[in-house]
C-alpha cells in the first residue's frame, strides 16, 4: 500500500468561513433594531393606522 499525502482541506475551511461571513452580513442586514411604536397588542414597526371596535391607533413612522 503506497504512502499518500493526508488530503488539503484549506478550501473546505475557506468554503466555512464565507458561508459563516455571508450568513452573519445576511443576519446583521436584516434585524431591524429601532424601537417598535405601539402597545403590547398592536406592533407597528413602521408606522401605520389601526382601528377596531374600540381602539383607533395612529403612530407616524420612526426617524
């Protein structure tokens, strides 16, 4: 059985890391971490009107 060099698997770790830097960018560009207006019931994270039967809300989006 002739002698082999242990297989390179540099590019499997490069291949890792740009996935892992490409799925942190995606994740970091995709939170929106600005206070969200409105109460515990209704969330309106970029403004907006909602009325039922007995609450109208009327928030102006975040600046």
């Amino acid at each position: 059985m002739p002698l082999s060099a242990p297989p390179d698997l540099s590019k499997v770790y490069i291949v890792v890391a740009l996935s892992a830097c490409l799925v942190g960018s995606i994740f970091a560009w995709n939170r929106f971490i600005y206070p969200v207006a409105g109460d515990s019931q209704h969330r309106l994270p970029f403004g907006g009107c909602y009325r039922d039967g007995t609450k109208a809300v009327i928030y102006n989006k975040p600046t």
